[in-house]
C-alpha cells in the first residue's frame, strides 16, 4: 500500500521474447562455430589442395606452349585447335560419352526397379538376394573384367556373338553400375513413409497411379543421384573397358594409356580440361534442377 492509499503491485518481471532468445542462441553458435581450430583448417585445406591440385595442373597445362615436358613455355590456346584436328582423341570422345549415355540410361531404369522392388516387396531369399547385391561394389574391378571376358568368350563359343565391341562394353558397365543405382535408390525409398501410397490408394489410385504421382516424384533427388554416380563410374573406368573393349571402342582412358608410353600431347589436356568443365556445368544443371523442384513443391 502506497502513501496515497492506492495499492502498489511490484513491477511485471520481464520475459526475454523468443526473438531475442533466438537470436542470442544463434550468436553463441555463430561464435561456437567461429572457433575452429587451426590445425582443422590446416588438414581441410591440406585435404582440397590435394585433391584439386591434379586438375588444376592439367587446366594450366592446357594452356601451355610448351609440347614437351613440364616447363611453362608461355600461354597459348592453340591445343584446343589442334584438339579438332586429332581424330582418335574425338572418337575415343565419342565413345567414352556413348558408352556412358547408354549404360546409364539401362542401368538407371533397371537399377530403380530393383531398388523398388527390394523396398517394397517380400519374396522368398530376399535378405539374401539384398546381400550378393553388394558383391560387385566390392569385387576388385579386375577380377569382374576377366570374368566378363571369360563370358563373352562362353558365349562367343556357344552362340557365335557378343563379339567384344562397344556393345559388350556397354553391358558390363550395366552390370557393375546396377548395383550401385539399385543401393542408392533403396536407400531413398527407405526414407519415405509407405503411409502416403496407402493414403493415395484411399483416395482411389490404383497401384501404378500412386507409384506414378506419389512415389516416383519423391524417388527423383535418389534417381538423379544414382544416375549421375553410374555416369561417374562409367566415363572414368579402365580396367572393365580395356578387358572389354574391341576394334573401333576405344574410350579415353584406355586412349590416355596408351599414350603414356609415348608421351601425353598437350590436346589430351585440353580435351580433359573440357571433360572437367563439362562434369561442372552438369553438376550445377541438376543441382539447380533439384532447388528448382523443391521450391516449385513448396509453393504449391
């Protein structure tokens, strides 16, 4: 009670607003992540120097005058002109991108089947069937190139076909790229909830209709991703190729090793400096393809 009669109540005690919490939270993070050891962005940029450097040698190189050796002899564009002019790099350029396209396109589409199929479906040996699934991730790249040559020659013997040519090298890439997509898809389709198919049957969809609209919408980031790695392994493989590969399929790398016996020319550079800018605009294409379909799936 005041001196003027009237009845004092003791000042409202103040609640720091959600805002202000936040933003002192945020701040304590912002200087928890402010202190980062030296010696973890010594080995972070240890890490990239090495793992960079090899590109950034052969990018440099590419512009080099220099036709022999590692000595920088001035600038120069002149290797990519002189690129047009080598034949057997752009048909090995040529091949290396068809066998890639086209066991990508197979491998994607079967590799998806067969993650759906082990997500979603009980069958007698499934646990098994899941585990020799791993088994070309792991098996040394040389011993499924001689298996697979040891095939072909089977069925060269018994049906006088698969002579070894792009087609057989297409098909044993499907082979050691299914299992890759097949793991990467399931890995996707564990993540979703089986309820949103059951609750678009519900509504009246039959089963291939909340595959198409349902299913197959949310397995798209893990088919990209999946399909992008089969490309990946494809354009850069050697040993199945070169075990593989017949007259006139002849890819890039199998190029690029054969002429380290006599020497890389400074096209081969430009050439994979152009491989290396091409894998980088792809790379942005689908990850800006992937932002572009999320925020198109939140404004709906």
């Amino acid at each position: 009670m005041g001196p003027d009669g009237l009845e004092r109540r003791p000042p409202a005690r103040r609640v720091p607003s959600s805002a202000s919490t936040s933003c002192r939270a945020g701040g304590r993070r912002s200087e928890t992540m402010k202190r980062l050891p030296c010696s973890l962005s010594l080995s972070a940029g240890l890490l990239y120097a090495f793992i960079y450097a090899p590109i950034i040698v052969v990018v440099v190189h590419s512009f080099n005058a220099a036709r022999f050796g590692a000595g920088w002899a001035g600038f120069t564009t002149k290797w990519y002109g002189a690129l047009l002019e080598n034949s057997l790099a752009l048909s090995a350029a040529k091949n290396t991108m068809r066998l890639a396209v086209f066991s990508t396109a197979i491998s994607t589409v079967l590799g998806t089947l067969l993650g759906y199929g082990l997500g979603r479906f009980e069958f007698p040996g499934k646990k098994t069937f899941a585990r020799l699934l791993y088994v070309p991730v792991f098996i040394p790249d040389i011993i499924l190139a001689v298996a697979l040559l040891l095939f072909y020659a089977l069925l060269r013997n018994w049906l006088g076909l698969f002579e070894l040519g792009l087609l057989t090298m297409v098909l044993a890439h499907v082979t050691f790229q299914i299992p890759f997509v097949a793991i990467v898809v399931r890995a996707r389709l564990v993540g979703l909830d089986p309820a949103l198919e059951e609750a678009a049957r519900d509504l009246g969809a039959n089963e291939w209709q909340a595959f198409r609209h349902v299913t197959l919408p949310l397995l798209v980031p893990g088919i990209l991703a999946s399909g992008m790695l089969a490309f990946t392994l494809s354009l850069d493989d050697f040993v199945v190729s070169f075990f593989t590969s017949g007259p006139g399929s002849t890819t890039l790398p199998i190029l690029i090793y054969s002429s380290v016996k006599r020497g890389l020319t400074p096209d081969i550079n430009a050439l994979s400096t152009l491989i290396v800018l091409a894998s980088i605009v792809g790379t942005i294409v689908v990850t800006l393809l992937q932002r572009s379909r999320v925020v198109g799936t939140l404004n709906r």
